[in-house]
C-alpha cells in the first residue's frame, strides 16, 4: 500500500487535489456472519450479530493511507491518531478531519501536544462548552459564553508526564489506542488524563470560535469528508 501511495502522490493530477498533508478519517461498520477473533457484539450497530469497524485514513490525494480493523465499534476516538503515527508512506499529514464521533478533550489536547492540527465536524454546537483561563479577565463578546476555567495548575502538576507520554507516543514506544485506554479507564479520567484534557479545552475552545467564524473553513472540512465517503 506505502508502494502505492507513492506511485499515487508523483501524478500530476493528484497534485491537483492536495499536497498530501491533509487527511480525514472515518468507520465503515460491518456485520461479520463466521466466527472471528476481530468481530464482537454491539446492539447498536450489529443488532443481535458481530461486527467490525473497518477505521480507514483517506488523504486529500484521495490515497487510503492507513486503515484499522475496530472490534466491534468502540469510541473513534481511541484510533484516530493511530493513522498519523503508525502510518508507513512519506505523506507528511498535518492535519486530520473527522465527524463528531472521533473528537474529544483528549484528543484535541494531543493533537495539540504532538503539533498536528485536529480539524473535526462538531454536530450540536449549541451544547458545547467554551473555556477561559483568567476567571478575572473582560473577554468582551465571549464573557457571557467562555463561563469554564481551564486548571493551569493540574497541567504545570503533571507537566513532566505529559511531556513524556508525547514523546512516547512520537518515538512509537506506546500505540495511541493502548494510551488512551490507560489516560480514560473505565470512563474515569486519570491525573493524568484530566491535564492533558485540560490542554485539549484551550485547543478546542480556540478551534470553536474559528470554526463558527470561517464559513470556508466549514466547508474545506466538509470536502476532505467527503473524499473519504467518495473513495
């Protein structure tokens, strides 16, 4: 596949599409009639059967870069890094898309940490919070809205961890999906989670009020989603 993406990005015309430094990512669920280690059980999607997530990166080249196969349908969330970290062509992703599904504190926090940018379609705007860091400060038109403040000290406290898991995560000792599990446990964050979420709500809080402002920049989402859904 690598062999093929390369073939891929030397043609003039998928030079026209992009420059191979965006991508989106999304889930392809399928039921799984025979027995199989990958396959489990999830009324939601597979009703009284098993089934898969096939989790698939789509560059703006239209080249499937990378692709995970989900037991089950589990959050996107837990893989959607995966596919910039492990992948093995010489695309040089810089930013990634993806629906609401694959979105989270977290995970905007380390997109942040890991220097990509996290670029996801929010579906119900009008329930998400927005966060402030200085409880003390006039933020004129956003006073009223940005109400939540962002814990600087939990981040200085477990600074150190966090410096190390990204350079884990970038050396390739530990896989995302294993991290994440570890950071939400039980759907209970860790010290160390709750920081890096912390960090996650200055990035998406920032991310918001562009994505609510730029019309185009809506749309440029929409197009790389759309890519994938093509392809």
């Amino acid at each position: 596949n690598a062999r093929l993406v390369e073939t891929h990005t030397d043609l003039p015309l998928a030079r026209k599409w992009g420059d191979g430094e965006v991508a989106s990512a999304d889930g392809l669920r399928f039921v799984v009639p025979v027995r199989t280690v990958y396959s489990r059980y999830n009324r939601k999607y597979f009703g009284s059967q098993r089934g898969i997530t096939y989790y698939n990166y789509t560059s703006d080249q239209f080249t499937g870069f990378h692709h995970i196969i989900i037991p089950g349908t589990v959050r996107d969330s837990l893989y959607i890094l995966a596919g910039l970290l492990e992948h093995k062509t010489s695309l040089r992703i810089q930013e990634l898309m993806s629906d609401t599904a694959g979105s989270s504190e977290i995970i905007f926090g380390l997109f942040h940490l890991l220097g990509y940018t996290f670029s996801p379609r929010l579906a119900d705007l009008e329930h998400v919070r927005y966060w402030r860091i200085d409880r003390s400060q006039d933020y004129g038109l956003l006073e009223d809205i940005a109400r939540n403040r962002v814990n600087t000290a939990l981040i200085s406290e477990h600074w150190d961890d966090v410096l190390r898991l990204v350079g884990s995560l970038k050396l390739g000792t530990v896989k995302a999906p294993d991290i994440l599990r570890t950071l939400a446990r039980e759907g209970s964050l860790s010290g160390l989670g709750r920081a890096v979420a912390e960090v996650g709500r200055i990035s998406k809080t920032l991310y918001l009020l562009e994505y609510l402002h730029d019309e185009s920049g809506r749309r440029r989402i929409q197009v790389q989603l759309n890519r994938t859904e093509l392809r």
